[in-house]
C-alpha cells in the first residue's frame, strides 16, 4: 500500500516525511512548492484555488508522481471518492463570523470549499472522468469508504480509485490519499488507516 498523507507540518509517503514545510514558510506557499516540484499535467490556475482544494491538490501531485501505472489508464477508467467529516471550518467560520456582523460574503467563499467542490477540482486537474462519490463519515475508518470503492472497482468500468480523507480545522489539515486498483489479487490490510477492505483490488 502506498499512502500520502499531507499535514501543516509535512508531507509523508508511506509514513515517511518526503519534505518537511518550513516553519516561516506560508502554508499556501508549501502546497505551491509541493505542485511546482510535483504536478506533471496541463496548465491549471492553482493560484485562484481556495487553500482546502490547494492541498488536495498538492498532495495528488505527490501521490500520481510515484504511480506511473495511473498515466496509462483511461480518464474515463479513474474514480474518486472523497470522505470529510466538515470539510473546511476555516472557511466556514469566516463565512459565520462575516454574516454575523453584518457584513458580506460571496457564496463562492462557502461553496469552494464544499467537499465536492474539492472533489471537482481534483477530477479537473488529473483527468479523472469516471465516477465521483463525496461521503460524510465521522473519519477515515468508515466501512462506508471501503464498500464504496469496492463498488467503483468491482461493478463499475473503473480500474483504478483515488480515494481522500479531507478535513481542515482552525490549526490542523489533513489530507490523506491512496489508490486502488481492480486488478490485484491480494487484499489489503486497511484503507486510509485501518478499514478493512474488499478482496477483489488492493491499493499501491
């Protein structure tokens, strides 16, 4: 299994720190460098993109770097699922405290960074023209995950699966990211932690 998983501290592959943020350096500022250093794909305006979608980004870029297989499948064969419990608080608290005072806030504040906003951004980017599923689960645990992606794989056309846990709060981010592909035989031990998963694909 091959994992990234990207902090406000650090990017991680396969629980290794794979580069490490400056603590003077601006959390957008990390997740630029990490696609400058990573993103091989068309032109796409990353600046105009709100910071939750940013680093799913970012740690897409990390992740399909490593996956060549991915670049010699169909678009329409990729499948995403992204799993958040509340998205980004960061943005919705903004949003709150704005209204609260009585001032005004474009909806496109609120909306970017809806999960499946996220989710679009990502399919956008890395030509992911298959399934889409956003869940709400209260973590990255859920069974829900696992027998969702076993339905992409398994009944659908795709054969690969790009499944994230996004979650932003006032001082933490979280992003973890892992593929998996219908071919394999072997199963694997656990999605994004430790879910258990189905014995008809595994990740890498």
């Amino acid at each position: 299994m091959k994992q990234v998983k990207l902090t406000t501290e650090a990017v991680f592959w396969n629980g290794a720190p794979l580069r490490r943020r400056n603590p003077s350096q601006a959390l957008r500022d990390f997740h630029l460098g990490l696609l400058h250093e990573f993103y091989v794909g068309p032109e796409y305006r990353f600046s105009v993109v709100d910071d939750v979608g940013l680093a799913c980004l970012a740690a897409t870029a990390v992740c399909l770097h490593f996956q060549r297989r991915w670049h010699g499948i169909l678009p329409e064969q990729r499948a995403a699922v992204f799993v958040t419990y509340s998205g980004s608080l960061v943005t919705d608290l903004v949003y709150q405290k704005s209204m609260g005072a009585g001032g005004r806030s474009s909806p496109r504040v609120f909306v970017q960074t809806l999960p499946n906003m996220v989710a679009g951004q990502v399919a956008a980017c890395y030509a992911v023209r298959g399934e889409h599923f956003v869940l709400i689960q209260d973590g990255p645990r859920s069974s829900a995950i696992a027998e969702t992606v076993e339905m992409c794989l398994k009944y659908g056309p795709a054969k690969v699966c790009l499944v994230a846990w996004v979650e932003q709060t006032e001082t933490e981010l979280a992003v973890e990211l892992l593929l998996c592909y219908a071919d394999a035989k072997d199963q694997a031990a656990g999605l994004l932690g430790s879910a258990s998963m189905g014995r008809s694909y595994r990740m890498q």
